[in-house]
C-alpha cells in the first residue's frame, strides 16, 4: 500500500472481490499513515455495490464540504462547482480520503482533489482500469488468501490449534477472510469444527463445494452457522436490521427498528459485531457487509411475515420523523410542524427518541442522518407509507434552506407532493406545493415556482384553509418581486400580512414585513420601507426567527444608506454581520460584509478593507458573481 500510495500519482485502487479485505485494507493503512495526514482524513461509501442506488459523487462532496467547514451557499447541487470549491478548499493541506466501495470511475474523478500533499484511496470490487489510464492510480489487487494463510488465520481467530480438520474445513467453506473469521468464530473446541465439517459434507451442495470451492456457497453455509448458533433474540435483530434502507445506521434508529430498549439494542449490535456478523463503523454506528446483508434479507423474507417486516419499518420511519420534526422545532422553533401520529398503538411506536441542545446540536444529526433519511423516504414511497414520505421531507425543509442543500431540498419536496397525493391529503399537498415552490424559487426556476405557489394557494381556498391560504399569497408576492412586478407584490404581500395578523403568526408577519420594506426599496420609498423593516425586526425577535432577523437588519441598513444616513446603516449592517455569522449563513454575511465595506470605504479604509477582503473569500468559495466587483472596489486601496 505505502509503494502503490507513492507511486499511483497519490490515488490508489485496492481492487478484488466482495469479502476479500478491501475496506478493512484501507481502514486499516488509513490509521498507519495517519501521521502522514496532519489535515486529517475524510471518508465516503459510495455503495456501488449496495442495495441503494450507488452514492452521486454530489452527495459525496457535500459531505467532505460540510466536513471541511465550506459555505454551501449559491452551489445548487452542480457537480462542477462543487468538485471545483472541493479542490479550493484542500489545496495545500495534506488529507486522505477513502472512498469505499466504488463501482465506476465516474464516481471517484469528481472528488480527485487535485493537489500533490492529498492521497487517495479507492476500493472497488471493479480495477477501475480507467483511473490508472487517465489519473495514473496505482493499482493493489487483492485476492483470497493462500490456504496456508487462511489456515493460520482460522487458528488465530478460533484459538484452535492446526489441524487436518481445519485444513478440511477450509478447503471447503472458502479462503476469504470475512469466510475464514466467521467460521472461526463458530470453532471453539475441536469437536465445534468437526461438526462444521460434518455439516459441509451432508450439504446438497457437497459435490460442488469439493470439486470447486464457491466462494458465494462457502459464504452462505459458514453464514448459517452463524446465524444457526444466535439466540431468538439476537437472530430476530439480524433479520430486522436487514430491513434498515440506509447504508449504515446508528444504534438508536436500530433499536426502534427491532422494537428494543437503546441500551438493550446497543448489547444485540455488539454481539452481533462479535460475531463478524456487523462492522462497528464508528461510536454506536454500524453497517453490514454487503455479503451479510444479502444473506440476512434472504431469512427475512423467509421467516418474518409481510405484517412484521411492515411493522419494523415503520418503526423506524416514526423515529426518524420525530428527530426530524425535533430538529425542526429547534431551527424553526415558530414554523408550522407536521403531526406526528402520536396516537399510533404501543405495538408500533419506536422508543422515545431523544432531543437536541441547540442548533448546532440538530444540525449535526441532519447532517450524520441524511442519506439514512433520504432511502428511508424512498422506502415509505415503495412500501406504500404515503404518510411518512411526505412527514419526513417537509419536517427537514428548513434543514435544506440553512444548508444551501438545493438537489436534497427540490427532490424530497418532488416526494412529498407526490406522497400527499397518493395520501389523498389536499393539506399536505398544499404544503408539499409551497415546499416546491421554494425549492424552485431558490434556485431561479420562478415561473415553476409561482405555479406551485399558485396550485397550493387555488387548494387551500377550495378546502377553506386560512392559514396556508395566507402563506400561499405571501410566497406568490415573493415571486413577483422576483419577476420585476414590484406594485402587484407589494399588494399581495399586504393581503397576506391581514392574514398573518388576524392568525397572531409573529414569524411569518415577520417574513411579509421583511418582503414590504424590501419591495418598497425597490420602489424608491425608503421612509416606508423603514417603518416596515422595524415592525419585521419585532416581530422576528419575538418569533426567535435568527434568519429573518438577519435578512431585516440588513435591509435596514439598506433603507438607511438610501436616506443617508451612514452611521445607522452602518450599525445595523454591523447587527446582520454578527447575526449572520453566528447563524453561520455565509451567503448573507458575505452581502453584509460586502455592503459595509462599501459604506465604510471612505471614512474608514482599513475597516473597509478588512470586510471586503472577507467577503472576498467567501464570494469567491461561492463562485458568487459579485466578487468580480468587490476586487473593483479592492483595487482602489492599490
């Protein structure tokens, strides 16, 4: 590996069969070399051969940017600028990234990071010969151990000295290693591996396995005895966990999976993981081998009922809607929330599932989860659950709007529309409309956006909803800002503030406020935006709305350079910077930053340099247009 590493031009493909030691390979060299990596290490299972379509690579540098501390702003999920910020951020550092199980090369180029102090590692059961001819990747291919070792493997796991039977045994149940330590964990006397033996050679498959050891069938018999020796207990678990959509899953989403207390759940995956029957991937995260998880679906399907297997999932997706919808109520703590069904009978209800401290708290389960919660999404849709697919993608919509994360935002509300619909629930589906049109508006699709907009607002009059009616017109005024119809959105954004008044909402007066002074900016009436932009300011401090605060401090010192007034549009462009920065909403800060500099630039220049060349940086990670005229405005200090 340390030959390959420095020869492969810093990619490396460790390439072989399933079961063959790849990852653990990787892993394993991953701690060796550690030293050699001081900016630390990142990591990504591609899933190219798991029961999940294979990982995009956006999904992938998403990840690594969020790992990396990147604004995510403006990036709207495009390949290009994401591999592009990716490359920015590493270049100088010294980093290892392992990128697991690929199954294409298409997968691995965009996350190359391009620059000579980062190495990386590719697993694959493919030799990606691709990136050998155009990366010029070294290349480590695996292959099942000699029989020599493989008995002296068995040995060291089993405790059991060598012997014929265990020459025997190996000759028939295969020389993988994830085969050979199974096995060897079953072994503890001599007379265990004489019955292994014994079992082998009683199989319909005899013949076969004698003549021409199968490394698949030597899987599915040692396996079996395996799983033959769990208890009920734990053979139910293992059949369960196999039910789990995602490609790894934490401890608490497991027990609600098998219906056990945590701490009971926790002791099943480590006993299962003593029984290599489960990887640990991290502290109370596990995930199977591919291998595993294929025979553990076979028995649940063979022994769990249609009922049962139902039953399981929908455990775990009420656990998973409850973080989700506790993760909401403290991002959003006044949005509206989606029920929660906490009436479903104690047979069917998952554990109680624990809170969240703070944001960041929330934030950082959202952001461990979210490829968990997108199969499980898809696997509501599949399995016919109308009600969580549409529950769990409006309860992380705000997720999406403070993570910039526009594919994930757009594609889950795709889902929820479609599950409200098959739900044949018209206020779910007005509420999958305006979590639709958001998506869209977010990333310049107006006119798609006004006509969700448009269908939720024609909805929710039809079924006498006041509230959502009042949302509905709020969101429509906000796309005819957008549009340049700046009279026919300040009128509609009015229509919508009566409502959100006589409903006593403080967040979205706030919002409708917000909309009203920024519309009469743009009209040219900055005394009356002020006005509005104070009422907004209220309203969201008594909504404990951090966002909208922010988006109103900025615009009021918008208002004040307009009335000329520079020392107040200074402090409260100060105030937004501040909010901003501790929201971590870098997009905002670095229009906040960009427009105090701006008023600063001649009254204060070193001040105004300092904020500007901030903003510079964050622009530039962006790829925001408006860089190019704050190195303008950066020129004139040369």
């Amino acid at each position: 590996m340390h030959r390959a590493a420095r020869e492969g031009n810093g990619l490396t493909v460790v390439s072989g069969q399933a079961g063959v030691g790849k990852s653990a390979l990787a892993v394993w060299w991953a701690h060796q070399a550690m030293d050699c990596f001081p900016d630390g290490q990142l990591y990504t299972d591609l899933r190219g051969y798991h029961a999940l379509p294979p990982q995009r690579p956006e999904e992938a540098l998403h990840a690594f940017l969020l790992a990396l501390d990147a604004p995510m702003g403006h990036l709207q999920g495009r390949l290009d600028a994401m591999s592009a910020q990716f490359r920015s951020m590493v270049h100088g550092k010294r980093l290892l990234i392992i990128a697991d199980n690929a199954r294409h090369a298409d997968q691995v180029l965009p996350l190359l990071p391009g620059t000579p102090g980062c190495s990386v590692v590719v697993t694959s059961r493919s030799d990606l010969a691709a990136l050998e001819v155009t990366q010029g990747a070294g290349r480590v291919p695996l292959r099942p151990l000699p029989r020599r070792d493989a008995i002296e493997l068995f040995s060291r796991v089993s405790g059991q000295a060598e012997s014929r039977q265990i020459t025997s045994l190996i000759s028939q149940c295969g020389t993988l290693p994830l085969t050979v330590r199974i096995a060897a964990q079953q072994a503890h006397t001599p007379g265990d591996i004489a019955d292994l033996v014994r079992d082998l050679s009683d199989t319909e498959d005899r013949l076969t396995i004698l003549t021409s050891p199968d490394e698949e069938t030597g899987m599915r018999m040692v396996l079996s005895w395996s799983y033959n020796s769990l208890t009920p207990a734990k053979a139910r678990a293992f059949r369960l966990l196999s039910l789990h959509a995602g490609p790894e899953f934490s401890s608490d989403s497991a027990a609600a999976l098998i219906n056990m207390p945590p701490t009971a759940a926790l002791r099943v995956l480590r006993a299962l993981k003593a029984d290599n029957l489960l990887e640990e991937m991290s502290n109370k995260r596990f995930r199977f081998h591919d291998l595993v998880r294929d025979y553990a679906e076979e028995r649940v399907l063979a022994e769990e009922p249609v009922a049962e297997r139902d039953a399981a999932v929908r455990r775990e997706l009420l656990h998973y809607l409850r973080l989700c919808d506790r993760a909401d109520r403290v991002l959003a703590p006044q949005r509206r929330h989606v029920p929660l069904d906490e009436d479903e009978d104690e047979e069917t209800s998952p554990p109680s599932a624990p809170g969240f401290a703070d944001p960041a708290a929330a934030l950082a389960w959202c952001d461990t989860e979210i490829a968990n919660i997108v199969a499980a999404v898809d696997q509501a849709m599949k399995r016919g659950m109308h009600d969580m697919a549409w529950k769990i993608p409006v309860a992380l919509i705000y997720y999406f709007v403070v993570r910039h994360h526009h594919t994930y935002r757009h594609d889950l509300s795709a889902t929820a529309l479609q599950a409200a619909r098959l739900n044949r629930n018209a206020w779910a589906e007005i509420w999958a409309h305006i979590c639709m049109g958001g998506a869209l508006g977010e990333v310049g699709r107006h006119a798609e956006a006004a006509e969700n907009f448009s269908a939720a607002l024609a909805l929710s009059r039809r079924i006498g909803d006041r509230k959502w009616e009042s949302i509905a017109t709020s969101n429509l005024a906000w796309t005819l800002r957008i549009a340049g119809r700046y009279e026919e959105a300040y009128v509609q954004q009015k229509r919508a503030l009566e409502h959100h008044r006589a409903e006593q909402n403080e967040r979205s007066q706030a919002i409708s406020l917000n909309e009203l002074g920024t519309i009469s900016l743009l009209l040219g009436n900055p005394e009356r935006a002020r006005e509005h932009l104070l009422a907004a300011l209220d309203m969201s401090r008594a909504a404990n709305d951090v966002l909208t605060e922010a988006a109103v401090l900025h615009q009021l010192g918008e208002a004040g350079t307009r009335m000329q007034d520079a020392e107040a549009a200074a402090g409260w462009y100060e105030q937004a910077v501040t909010l901003r920065r501790l929201a971590d909403d870098r997009p905002g800060l670095a229009h906040s930053l960009v427009e105090l500099g701006r008023l600063r630039i001649e009254s204060r220049r070193a001040e105004a340099r300092t904020h500007l060349e901030e903003a510079l940086c964050l622009l530039e990670l962006l790829e925001n247009p408006l860089a190019e005229e704050v190195r303008d405005l950066l020129d004139r200090f040369r």
